[in-house]
C-alpha cells in the first residue's frame, strides 16, 4: 500500500523520505557518482541514429537475476536477449572505470566488438549518503575479493552502526549503454531510486542490497516488494523504460 504518513510508527518512514518518483537536484560530485544533497538527476541521450532496430541483444553479463529483470522490460519490443553465458568465448571486462557510466560503456563496447553483436552494458550500484556515496562503483565488492550478497550487507551494517535514521538515506543507481557491433555507444541512459538503509535486513527477495534498501512509499524493503512494484520504481527499471523510450523512438523511424 503507498504511504507518505509521515505519521507511521516505522522511524524510517517517518524520514519523510524523497518520493521515489521524483528526482532531487544534482549539486556536488564525485567519482562514485555519489550527490551529497540529492541524487543527480535522470540522463538519457541517442548518441547517434540507429539505421534498424536490432532483434537480438546481447546483456553484457552473467547476472541471471539482472537478465530476469531486463527480459520482463524488453519482451514488449520483441527483442530476443541472450547474456554471456550463452557465448563461451565472451570476454571478461574489468571495471576500471571510475563512475557508472565508464564501467556500463566498458562492459558493452568491448564485449560488442569482440561477439559482432548489439550488446547492452549496465553498471549499477548503491550510494549511501552517510558513507560519502560509498559503496558506489564499488557495490559488488564492498567486502573484498570474495565478495557475496550476504557479505557486503554484513560490512554495509557494520559501517551504519550508530547512524541515525535520519541520516540512513540511499540511492540505486543504474546506467545503461547500448553500443553497436563496431563498438559506438547509440544509447546511454542513467536513473535512481531513493530509499533508506534498515538497521536489519527484511525479506528474501531481489539481490544485493534489496533485503536493506527500504522505501518509505511502500513500506516495504526492494527485498519484500514484488516484481512487479520493482519493475515500475526500481533504478534499473526508470533507466530501462528510458532505454526501451529510445528503442520506440528508432523503431518507429
């Protein structure tokens, strides 16, 4: 159920939290995109006129869960999309860049050149406010080399103890790119959720950081909430209707 009862007995929903559906001024920066008084705002951009609307994609990762995710936004287009476990010679892409958007456009022209194929890059991750937009770039290894959900959630709590609800507030980031077979970025979009991070996880649902990312709207964890809640507010959904938004706009010429 929405709520905005700044009124409700939960501590994080009465933050008063920033609507997950509008954007907070962009003021600050820094290399883990991470805005300390507000999330940037979305981008979108068609780098450059795509001649015909490729019908497969390849998502320039292993990720199932992500491939589950992007495959309920893209079928409506008709596009098959295939990830890298489908391709054996797929090349391993480190992510040497320093923001969301370098990581995504690294993941998908190298991968796009070497397979000769369209291919998707999408680098996410969260911002906390508290720790100076770490974990940021950083997300999936916040706890080490032998990183796991469960691990970076355990540093994530470790590293919020004692910071008050108050000052727990977060954000997703997704960036998504598009590039073409020679290697040209032809989309690149970027949005965000905000929310708040518990004290303690909440549901099973999702990945990463989902069971701690609560949001005040729908009080309820991205751990609890369904797919198909998520698929509306999520970060990586916003991105993706902007992504599928440029799609149309081709497809229609």
């Amino acid at each position: 159920m929405l709520t905005n009862d700044v009124g409700n007995s939960n501590p994080a929903t009465r933050l008063a939290g920033k609507s997950t559906h509008d954007a907070d001024p962009a003021t600050g920066h820094d290399p883990g995109g991470h805005r300390p008084n507000g999330q940037p705002d979305s981008k979108s951009r068609l780098t450059r006129p795509i001649e015909r609307l490729p019908t497969e994609i390849v998502l320039g990762t292993h990720n199932g869960k992500k491939l589950l995710e992007m495959q309920r936004l893209l079928s409506p287009l008709g596009i098959d999309l295939a990830t890298l476990a489908d391709f054996p010679d797929a090349l391993t892409v480190e992510e040497t860049g320093d923001s969301f958007s370098i990581n995504a456009n690294l993941k998908a022209t190298r991968q796009a050149i070497h397979l000769n194929r369209w291919t998707i890059g999408e680098d996410s991750g969260l911002c906390v406010d508290a720790l100076d937009g770490r974990p940021g770039i950083y997300s999936a290894r916040f706890s080490g080399p032998e990183a796991t959900d469960e691990k970076n959630n355990a540093r994530l709590l470790q590293e919020m103890t004692g910071v008050p609800t108050a000052r727990r507030t977060a954000y997703y980031t997704s960036h998504i790119c598009l590039s073409d077979p020679q290697g040209n970025i032809r989309i690149a979009c970027e949005n965000y959720c905000r929310g708040v991070i518990l004290e303690q996880p909440s549901g099973v649902g999702g990945f990463g950081y989902d069971p701690l990312f609560y949001i005040p709207e729908y009080d309820q964890t991205f751990g609890q909430l369904g797919a198909a809640v998520k698929s509306m507010i999520s970060h990586r959904a916003r991105a993706m209707r902007q992504f599928t938004d440029q799609l149309l706009r081709i497809a229609a010429g």
